[in-house]
C-alpha cells in the first residue's frame, strides 16, 4: 500500500454534520479600526471558504447560523446590513454552489423577512433540490425556544383535531416537527470567537453533539481551522450515555 493510501486508509471519517455558530465579526472589525458591517463582509468571505472546505473533507450537512431571531435586537442601520449581504450572498453565490452540487435548506423564520429575501430563498432552494452534494443549511431568523414551542403547539393541535393520538407522541415525532426534519443532528457544533455558550442554536439537535470553542474570530476562520475542530471531535469519546471502554 502506498504511503497516500495508507494515510487515507487511516484517516477516521469526517463528521456527518458540522454546524457552527459564526461569531466575532463585530470584533474583527473593532480590533482594525472599520465599521462592522466590514466585519460582516470579512465573514462572508469566511463563509465561502468553509462551505469550500467542507465539501473537500466529505462533509455532509454544514448548518451555519447566520441569523438568530435575537439580532433583531441589534442597531437597524446594523440588521440592513446583514440582510443586504443576504441578499449580495444568494445573488452571487448561486450558480457556483448549484455547479459544486451543494444542495440549499434554509431553516428558521425566513418566510417573515422581506419579500424579495424570501423569493431569493425559495428560488436557492428550489434550483438545488436535486444535487446530491454538500447540504448547506443556513438557519436565518432562527431561535431553537420558539423552534420547538411551534412544533410543541402543531403536535397539540394535530391532537385537538384528532388527527394524532397523544400515545403517538415519541422523539422521532417531535423531531418531524422541527424545521431540521430530514437533517441528522449535528455531530459537531463549533462556535467561534471565544464565547462558550449555544445561544438558542439548535438546542433539541445538539443534545449529543461534540461542542468545539474557539478562539480565532468568524473573518479569521479558514480550512485549517475547521480541520482542527474536526481533529478535536476525533478525540472525544462520544459514549451517548453509556460507559466507555
């Protein structure tokens, strides 16, 4: 066997699914002197590489989270900015990951965003339904709390109307109910920029995910740094609630 196959050969696969919560562009830009909307572009940038590097690891399903519903919070001039880059992002980036095979889910609230975002959102979703490679998810308007009361009150109406028993109610119905059905849960969340919190991100998902923190800022992010989260969940021993060894 060769040396490039034998590494290969001993090179564990990559996680199913990576999702990664994009965080520190404010600060990038910050520690240069720049507005952060430069920050946002920095991480845009950012943005295309992973996806890039994703899709060269073997990486199934990439959720990034672009948008919480908590950043409505955030300056106007600041909440304009990001939703133009969305904008900027849909329109340039299309034809080159439906080209790539990357197929589009968009998971959150996105339907409540301006009529042309969402336009622009169901057109990504609809040209790359049938490509069979990476699964880019973007969770846009997203909170997991009101994620899973949603799904809790389609469950108890479903029940009310009597189209469900509340004997069919199990995991595997709930989770159908969640805007990720037909997604695996995460194997890997990675948050970037220091901070060592979830956020209201995919908090039913990640129940047994491996939770990675770094410390380089989102506009800093690049492959070498998704290959050492990824080294890192390699070292973990996932038990799942069992005892090892």
């Amino acid at each position: 066997m060769s040396t490039e196959a034998s590494l290969k050969a001993e090179t564990p696969p990559p996680p199913q699914h990576v999702a990664i919560i994009m965080d520190g562009n404010g600060r990038w830009a910050k520690a240069r002197g720049l507005p952060r909307v430069a920050g946002h572009q920095r991480g845009v940038d950012a943005l295309r590489g992973v996806v890039e590097a994703g899709q060269e690891m073997g990486i199934d399903y990439l959720t990034l989270y672009a948008f919480s519903s908590e950043n409505w919070k955030r300056p106007p001039s600041e909440v304009d900015d990001l939703m133009g880059l969305l904008r900027l992002y849909l329109r340039r980036e299309l034809r080159e990951l439906h080209r790539n095979g990357v197929r589009i889910r968009f998971i959150g609230e996105w339907r409540r965003l301006a009529a042309d975002i969402v336009k622009l959102i169901e057109d990504a979703e609809r040209t790359t339904a049938d490509n069979t490679g990476l699964t880019l998810v973007i969770a846009v308007n997203y909170g997991s709390h009101s994620e899973i009361v949603e799904a809790s009150r389609q469950i108890a109406v479903a029940v009310s109307d009597g189209r469900m028993s509340a004997d069919d109610i199990d995991e595997t119905t709930f989770a159908a109910h969640l805007h990720t059905d037909g997604i695996p849960d995460p194997d890997l969340v990675i948050r970037t920029s220091g901070e060592q919190r979830l956020s209201n991100f995919l908090l039913w998902q990640a129940c047994y995910a491996e939770l990675v923190f770094m410390n380089v800022l989102w506009p800093d992010f690049n492959k070498r740094s998704l290959e050492q989260a990824v080294d890192e969940y390699h070292r973990r021993e996932r038990r799942y609630g069992a005892t090892s060894g």
